[in-house]
C-alpha cells in the first residue's frame, strides 16, 4: 500500500486549509518550484537556445507523454504533450471526423464540459459539410450510438455530478457500430485507473492541472491509438509536427505517430513543473489511488448526508459509478461555496446549484474529511453562509 503521508509530506498546503478542490486545480509540489527555479537558472539561464539539444527540451513533450502514458493505460510512445484540453479535443475530432467521411454525426452528453461542446460547435462550422453535434442525457449515450454516428465525443467522468461512464462498453459498443471514440480524461487522469489499450479506445485527450497537479495552465495531452497514430491526419499542422521540423521544407509531411499531433515551440518551464508532480506519482499506483480516494469519499458523503439535510446527493451513490468526487445540491449553493472556503474548507460551484468536493488521497486524509464534515455541518445548519458578503458572484466560481 502506497504510504500516503509520504506523499502528503511532498505538496505546499496552506495551513489551516483543507483542499477539497484538486479536481479543479491540485495543490503545488515543493519540488516544482526547485525544479522550474533550476531550469530557468541552469538551462534557460547558462544554455539559452543550446537547451533546446543539451537539456532535452525538444523531447520533454513525448518523454512527459509516456509518463502520463502509464496513468493513464496507454501504450508507450503512443502520448504527446502540448496546448491546451480545448486545442486537444479539437484535433482529435477533427482527424476522427476525417476518418470516417461518410458519417455526420457528433454524439456527446449534456453532462459534458462545455468547452468540448463548444469546440465541437466550432469545428462543424469550419469544416461545413453538414456535420451534426447530438447532445443526449449521458444515460442515453448507450442507445444513440447508431449508424449514423462518426464519433463518440465523451468525458468519462462528468465535471459537475461525478458520473462515471463504461469506457470499455461504451467504445465496444461504437466499434460494433463503425463509429470512433473520443475520451476526454480531464476528471479521470489521476483520480482513477484508465485502461486505454485495453478498452481500445481511439483518441484520448485530458489535462495536467487537476488531479495531476502540474500547476496552473499546465499542457494538455493527447493519445492516439497505435493502430491509427500514422493514418489520423493533424488538422493543427504546425511545424513542430512535420517529419523533419529542421529541414524547413515549405511543403507540410506529417510526423511519425503521435508527434504528429505537437503543434508548435512546448512549454519548457510548464512542463518541468509538471515533470516534478509526476514524481511523486512514482510512489503509487492508480489502484492505490482510487482505493483509498474511495474511501474518503464515502466518509464524506455518508457524514454530510447525517448531518446536512437541506443538501441533495448529486453524484451516483455507488461509488464505482462515480469518479473522484461528490457533489450535493444546494439552491444557496454559491453562498455556502463561499462560507466554507471563509473557514478553509475549499470546494467548489458549478452552476446551476452544485456544490463540488474532491477528493485526492496523495495530500487528502481522513483526518482532512472529519475536519470537513464538521464545518460543512455548522456552516448548513447555522446558515452561516446566510451574509451578502458570501453572495456576490466573482469571475471563477
Ligand atoms: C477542465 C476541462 C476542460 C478545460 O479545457 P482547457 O482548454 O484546459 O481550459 C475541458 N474539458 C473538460 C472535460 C474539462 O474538465
């Protein structure tokens, strides 16, 4: 068993604070600091551009993807580095779109982050071939998988409720009918095991700074199977993934498998700091990971729901049919958001009334979720979050 208090020891926590918020953004690992301060100063700093050779720059997307490759359940070699989630989803529809020419269909879930719907809405514009984006309940995805559907544009576990999706039924069932599959991980990398070769998934894309804690803004990736990785052609063909970026042809030839889909220059001090929080990775397993994350999670919800009335479950109440986190409903739920982060619990809101709690066993104990609970319960049945100043609504919720 993974020794969590190890790895707990490992991140910069506030103190006083309880974090229940690394879905949204994890918590700094000390040695991301010392890790940037060394690159900016040793690399960036004494090599200047012969880093991009000396220190492994050019290949820090593809070394970081493999790492990422093994949370994950990719095959090695098969995971890039790059951008951001929006600009990932948009690649990879686009060349699953490409894939399958005859078919005009897109079919997501309303549960799905807007973001992907959004650049779903943007590349059928573009691409102006009559594609059609159908949005269904994420309990109906099983039954609109039909003929007509090119590819399958899903988020395995839904941001606001937590509702987990059967990855490995639901790409079967797109296979059996001709259609590709699309998973986003952003709520599932680091917060529970993925099996993507064994699911045979298509295209995978995620991001970096939730349960993976690479810091704000930290590069999205992307994964194309192995047996597509030199057919799904780069809809971004950026330089950085041609062939032969240094030949400067002015003529674009496509990269070998997945260093197709870099686009241009990587984020050299981004991803160093991501390297850090992936080290403290090596001390777990994502078995470990999600035993332990199921546990605290249970606590949770079984002690807010004794001693909370007022707030409803919105998350699956079998845990293995939800991700990382639970979500109650609450009317005055941006208010008691705002209470709760005032006594150092901190959550998080999801419009239209949704209160979201993670739960993240590499600096989250049980200890942390008793604390939790019990301010949860003063703050919910004192109505302490009843104060104008909790009520005014700032730009992240
Ligand atoms: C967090 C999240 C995003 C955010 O995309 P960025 O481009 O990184 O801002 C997109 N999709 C899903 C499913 C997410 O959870």
């Amino acid at each position: 068993m993974t020794d969590f208090a190890a790895t707990k020891a490992l991140f910069h926590l506030p103190e006083g604070m309880i974090y229940l918020d690394g879905n949204s953004l994890g918590p700094l690992p000390l040695a991301a600091a010392e890790r940037v301060r060394g690159v900016i100063a040793d690399e960036w700093g004494e090599m200047l551009i012969t880093g991009w050779n000396k220190a492994g720059w050019m290949e820090q997307p593809t070394r970081v993807g493999d790492r990422i490759g093994r949370l994950i359940g990719a095959e090695p070699g098969h995971v890039v580095m790059g951008d951001t989630l929006s600009i990932k989803v948009y690649q990879a529809l686009a060349s699953a779109l490409e894939m399958r020419p005859e078919r005009r269909v897109i079919l997501s879930d309303s549960g799905n982050f807007p973001s992907d719907l959004y650049m779903a809405e943007g590349l059928i514009a573009t691409l102006g071939r009559g594609l059609e984006l159908r949005v269904v309940a994420p309990e109906d995805v099983a039954a609109h998988i039909t003929d007509e559907v090119a590819v399958t544009l899903l988020t395995e576990v839904d941001y606001r409720t937590g509702r987990k999706h059967d990855m490995a039924d639901l790409t079967a069932r797109a296979h059996a009918a001709g259609a590709l599959t699309i998973w986003d991980l952003a709520h599932s990398a680091g917060a529970l095991p993925v099996d993507l070769a064994g699911c045979g998934a298509d295209f995978a894309v995620g991001c970096t700074y939730k349960y993976i804690n690479g810091g704000p803004g930290a590069p999205a990736f992307i994964y194309v199977a192995p047996r597509h990785a030199d057919a799904a052609r780069p809809a971004l063909s950026g330089w950085l993934g041609h062939e032969a970026p240094f030949a400067f042809d002015t003529a674009y030839r496509p990269g070998t498998g997945v260093e197709r889909m870099r686009v241009g220059t990587p984020p050299v001090l981004a991803l160093a700091a991501l390297e850090a929080a992936l080290d403290i990775w090596d001390m777990t397993t994502m078995q470990d990971v999600r035993e332990s994350s199921i546990a605290l999670s249970e606590r949770f919800l079984k002690g807010v729901e004794a001693s909370c009335p007022m707030l409803t479950l919105a998350s699956p109440r079998d845990a293995a049919q939800r991700g990382s986190q639970v979500s109650f409903r609450f009317e005055n739920g941006y208010a008691a958001i705002q209470a709760l982060i005032a006594r150092g619990v901190i959550g998080d809101f999801r419009a239209p009334d949704i209160m979201r709690f993670g739960f993240t066993p590499l600096f989250i104990d049980e200890t942390d979720v008793g604390s939790a609970i019990n301010i949860i319960a003063d703050v919910m049945n004192n109505q302490r979050w009843d104060k104008p100043e909790f009520k005014t609504r700032a730009r992240v919720t």
